[in-house]
C-alpha cells in the first residue's frame, strides 16, 4: 500500500465525512451562538457610550455657539463641518424628515440622549433627503439640527456580519477537515490494512506511533499479520513435508501394481485410487501456497486463457465455447492464473454434466469492463440450491447432493478463490436461468 492510496482511502470514508460534518457543525453552531451572545451583552454598553459621546458633542457644540462672537460662528460652523464632520441646521418645520430604524440598539441611545437633552430631543436618519444621525437641540428659543455621519452611531453593518460569518465558516471547515482526518486516518489505515489482509496480500507493517490506543492499536495489528504469516510459513512447510513422505512411497505403490500379477480390473483401480491420491495431496499443497507478489508481472490474458482452453480442448469430455476480447491484460502470475481456469474445467468436468456419457459443456467469456476485467465461466450442469451457493467456496466442501457424486478434496473452487483474492480480484457464484453454474471472476486490468 501506498501513501497516496491511504490518503484516498481515509478521504473517501463514510466515517471521515461523519465526523467533518459533525466537527463543522458543532464549531460553526458555537461561533455563531458566540457572535449572538457577543451582540447582546455588548449592546447596552455600546448603546450608554454612543448616547454619552453624542451627548457630549451637542452640549459642547451649543455651548460653543452660545459663548463665541456673531462674526465668528460662520468660522466655528465651518470648522466643526471640516474637521469633525458635525453639521449645524436650523430646526425647520417644513423639514422632510425620516425616522431612526426602530432597533433595540436605537432606541436604547435614543432613551438615553433624551434623559441627557431633555425629552423633547427629536432624530432622524434623513432630513431633507440628507442622510446621517441627526439630534435636536435648543438654543434659547431656536431649534437646530446636529448632524453626525452614520457611521459613528450605527453598529456593525449586515455585510460585515455576513463577510464575519463567511471567514468563521471557512475556518470552520477548515478546523473540522484537518480534526477530521487526524482522528480517522490511522482508522481508514488499520481498515486497508485488514483487507489487504483478508484478500491474501501482504502489507507493511502499521506505524506504531501517535496516541497510547493506536499505538497499542497498530502494535497488536502488526502483531496478528506477523503470527498469521508464521501460521502460514508453517502450514506451508508441514504439507510439504507430508507431500514429500507420501508422495515417496506412492511412487513406490505405483511401480509394486505394476509389477505385481494383477488382473488388468484391479490395477487400474489401484493405480486410480493412487493417482487421485496424489491429486488431492497436490491440492493441499495449492491451497496453502503463499503469496508471492515479487513473481507478479504483466501477463496477457487474452492469449493465456486461449491457451488453456485449447488444452482442455484435448480432453474428449469437453467442449468449450470461448468468447474473449482481445488485449486484455492484468498483473499477476501466469502460472496461478492459468491454475484457475484448469481448477474451473475440472470442476465442470466433474459435476457439469447432465449425462454421464455426454461431453461436458462449457462457456467461457472474458471482456474489459473500465478498470476490471471480467471472466465468465458456465456449465450446463444441474446447478446449485440457491442457499448453499456460499458454501462451495468453503475449503474441503463438495456439493455432491447437487452436483452428482465425485472424488475429490474438495479444494478446487477454494484454491480459485485464493489466487483471486491474491490478485486484488472477486469471485462470485451464481445459477444460470438455463440450468448449471456461473463462475464470475473480475480482476484489475493492467494499464499499459
């Protein structure tokens, strides 16, 4: 496995996705339930420091006007426009004037600027058409307008809320995808790494590292894979000693039957009971083959599987007919691939025939399908019951009640099923509508 695939692995996780989604939303609901709470508790200070600086400004303003020369109020007006944006207007009756925005936060200054001016203090947002913060005030008997720009009163606009809320979001995301993927790659790891496991491929080992439970985590893991490994390594060696210790006096059995003076009937039975004697020993040591991806190349399907049918061609019990596209090729060993489709005519050798003097009639059909490649092979047998289907690949199972009786370990469909998975392929069984079996295999297709 590589780091890129990981990566893949993880990202494209349902739990991944569960987990960002809930992370985004927990952090996007908190910082808004912040923001809100923010606003509120903000409010009525915000509300008591903008009354008190209006406040403020209109009573040094009259007072200004008041106590300064009549010549040189033109002068002051001007200053106070220029410099610190506040306008005096007199007070008309015939004034087009638009009400403040009833808000909570306006009408708060509102009911503090008039405990400060007086409770005939009059707003506006806009008088004659110009807009600002506009506040009455009296001097003498003449009422005049003060007008501020808005944007000294009025809080935080709805687009700089909106452009607020925007960034939180993205860093929310952000923050959920990179908490998301700390937590669940070393789990979409452990995950790829025991299929990989279950499909007979071999894997390095996880890293032991990042908090005490994945490290004891990835440690029993590596573990586990080291003593299936040893399982495996054993077995293999232990039948290859039974198949040395048997296989030597079965030789020795067969060269005694034919020189002993037996009738020609008992002979060629003994010598049939030893030669499938020696086939099942052969089998045994099939299925506890380990894998060996080092001996995995580009091989030309195509070309293999019509050489396989041709030699099963020369059987006088069977019939193929082949369907195979061409260039289909996939990465593997010719041997273990070329095992499969002997394994498979055996098999409809033994239980695919309707009558046991009839040649047996197979189907075979291979195409690419975008990243697989898919091989069908079908006999006209009498089929399987539909509940027992998942039992034949089980090792040392036979179907004899429903596949008429036969000698054999029960292996065959078991070791087709090893090599699959040692190629990263699947195998699926299935009845056919018109009476027998379906073996279908899809394998990755090599690119070129």
């Amino acid at each position: 496995m590589t780091a890129s695939s990981n990566r893949l692995t993880w990202l494209s996780s349902g739990l991944f996705w569960r987990t960002f989604f809930l992370l985004a939303f927990t952090i996007a609901a908190s910082m808004a339930a912040w923001v809100a709470s923010f606003r509120i508790v903000e409010q009525t200070p915000r509300a008591n420091q903008i009354a008190a600086q209006v406040i403020s400004i209109v009573t040094i303003t009259r007072t200004a006007l008041t106590h300064s020369a009549p010549d040189l109020r033109r002068e002051l007006l001007f200053d106070l426009a220029s410099n610190e944006g506040i306008r005096i207007y007199p007070l008309e009756t015939t004034d087009r004037v638009e009400p403040p925005l009833n808000t909570r936060m306006m009408q708060a200054i509102e009911e503090n600027i008039r405990l400060g001016l007086g409770e005939d203090t009059q707003f506006a947002r806009n008088v004659n058409e110009v807009p600002g913060f506009w506040v009455s005030f009296t001097i003498a008997d003449d009422e005049y307008w003060l007008m501020l720009d808005r944007e000294r009163i009025e809080s935080t606009t709805g687009v700089q809320w909106a452009g607020w809320a925007a960034v939180t979001l993205l860093l929310s995301l952000l923050g959920a995808l990179i908490i998301s993927g700390l937590i669940n790659q070393p789990l979409a790891r452990l995950a790829a790494a025991a299929k990989a496991v279950a499909n007979g491929r071999h894997i390095t080992p996880l890293p032991e590292r990042g908090p005490a439970e994945i490290r004891e985590t990835n440690r029993s893991f590596n573990q586990m894979v080291d003593d299936l490994e040893r399982v495996d390594s054993d077995r293999a060696l232990v039948l290859a000693g039974i198949s040395h210790d048997l296989r030597t006096p079965l030789a020795r059995m067969q060269l005694e039957v034919e020189l002993a003076g037996l009738p020609d009937e008992a002979r060629k039975g003994m010598q049939s009971d030893l030669e499938q004697m020696d086939a099942i020993i052969g089998q045994f040591l099939d299925y506890a083959k380990p894998t060996d991806d080092a001996s995995f190349a580009r091989v030309d399907l195509s070309a293999l599987l019509r050489q396989a049918v041709a030699e099963a061609q020369r059987l006088s019990d069977v019939s193929i007919e082949a369907d195979i596209a061409e260039d289909i090729a996939v990465n593997g060993n010719p041997v273990e691939i070329k095992r499969i489709v002997s394994n498979l005519v055996e098999n409809a050798r033994r239980y695919g025939k309707r009558a046991s003097d009839a040649p047996v009639q197979i189907e075979l059909r291979a195409h690419g399908d975008h990243d697989k490649v898919i091989v069908e092979f079908g006999d006209h047998g009498n089929g399987v019951p539909d509940e027992e289907i998942t039992r034949l690949l089980r090792p040392f199972t036979r179907m004899d009640q429903a596949r008429g009786q036969a000698n054999g370990a029960g292996l065959g469909l078991a070791i087709v099923e090893r090599i699959v998975k040692r190629h990263g392929g699947r195998l699926l069984l299935s009845n056919r509508d018109s009476g027998g079996l379906v073996i279908r295999i899809a394998l990755p297709i090599a690119r070129k």
